[in-house]
C-alpha cells in the first residue's frame, strides 16, 4: 500500500511524505504558531496564475494613458482653432484722427466715421470724428436706437444738456431720429477739452451754447449692428 501512494506522489512532481520522520502532530490551536511550509512549485501552473495578474495590471494604465492622450490631443485642437478666431485690436492714433478731423468741412456740422469694427459680442463699435462750428447753433436731438453716444471732446467749449424733454419735436428724414428746438428741463453742463459725456440711446442732448468751435470724437457701441463697417 506504501508503494502505490510513493509512485502516485512521484508522478505529480511532489516528494513522499515519511510519516516515520514528521514529528509529533500540532494540536489544532497550536498551529499558528508552527512554521508555515513553502508553497508547492506546480511547475507550469505558476505561469498560468501570473500572466493574468501581468495583464490585469498593465491595461488599464494602457487605457488610462490613452485616454490621457486623447484629451491633450483634443485640448490642443481646440487651442489651435480658438487662436484662428481670436478677435483682434484696433488702432486708431492721434495722428490718424487729427488730419481726419482737420479735413472735414467748416461751414456745417460734420459727424463722420473714422473706423466701425465688428466685436466680441456680435455687435459693433463705431468712432466718429465731429466738427460743430460756433455759428449756426444747431438743434437738439433723440436717437431712437439702442446705440450709446460716448463724448471725448478734443478742442473747444461747450455748454451740453442732456435728458428733459425735445421742444417742437419733430421726426427727422433717416427715421430714426427726433429734432427739436432746444430742450426743457435736463441737466446742463459744461465740457472742455479732454471731458467725456456718456449718452444713452433714446436720450434728448443738445448743445445749447458754444464758446467756440469744437472738435470731439463719439464712440458708439451697436448692439444691433446698424452702423456700417468701415
């Protein structure tokens, strides 16, 4: 009977216990503090139990990296893209707006455009150059528009009035616009050189005395993209 079960240990790779030379048994609770016996080598079955564990562990990280890189490859199309249609700046020097504003003509107000540009926004911004001579004085104005007005006086003085009520309004032939008289109540003030005077749209203003010729810049923001571009 020993020599079947020596031959049955033999062929499965493993050594035959003596029993004769194992020593007394443990009890069963003194068998943790027993020195533990070496794992048994299966030979081949060590390769099947590792190679899982290999690949387990290196393709996530073979994900992760990949989606890692799909991200910055995304992030740097996007950046690209954005650099074509990044919105540019515009210039315009003093030099630009002096001789703009030294060619337009002295015997009647001029209101002109220097540069209109399109914005981030989708709307537009407009800058004007202005030449108001002392005589005639002009009449007071409303824009019904959503555009604002923005005053930058750059020669002369002047006596402005905003806001009240047009006298003797009367609608003007672009259609957008209402002409009076002069204003009733309002807020006057005196600009200057270097002064700025910010007029909303749908705001009576009027320039109800001049002390002498001026010159001044309006910028105009249009939100609904009615001026043209320029």
């Amino acid at each position: 009977m020993r020599q079947h079960t020596a031959a049955a240990g033999s062929r499965l790779g493993r050594p035959e216990r003596d029993e004769t030379n194992a020593g007394p048994r443990l009890a069963r609770g003194d068998r943790k503090t027993a020195p533990s016996e070496p794992p048994p080598r299966l030979n081949g079955a060590w390769s099947i139990a590792i190679i899982p564990c290999i690949r387990i562990a290196v393709r996530p990280r073979e994900n992760h990296m990949s989606r890692a890189a799909s991200a910055l490859l995304l992030v740097l199309l996007a950046s690209a893209a954005g650099a074509q249609d990044a919105p540019q700046a515009t210039d315009v020097t003093s030099a630009e707006i002096q001789k703009f504003i030294n060619a337009l003509p002295r015997d009647a107000v001029s209101d002109r455009p220097i540069r209109t540009v399109e914005v981030t926004g989708d709307y537009r911004v407009g800058v004007y150059g202005v030449f108001r001579p002392q005589s005639p004085l002009g009449g007071a104005n409303l824009h019904r528009v959503n555009t604002t007005e923005i005053y930058y006086m750059v020669e002369g003085v002047g006596t402005l009035v905003t806001g009240g009520e047009l006298i003797d309004p009367t609608p003007a032939p672009s259609g957008t616009s209402v002409r009076g008289t002069g204003i009733r109540g309002g807020v006057s003030r005196r600009v200057t050189k270097g002064d700025v005077v910010i007029i909303p749209g749908h705001t009576p203003h009027w320039w109800s005395e001049l002390e002498t010729d001026i010159e001044y810049l309006i910028f105009r923001p249009d939100p609904d993209n009615r001026i043209p571009l320029r």
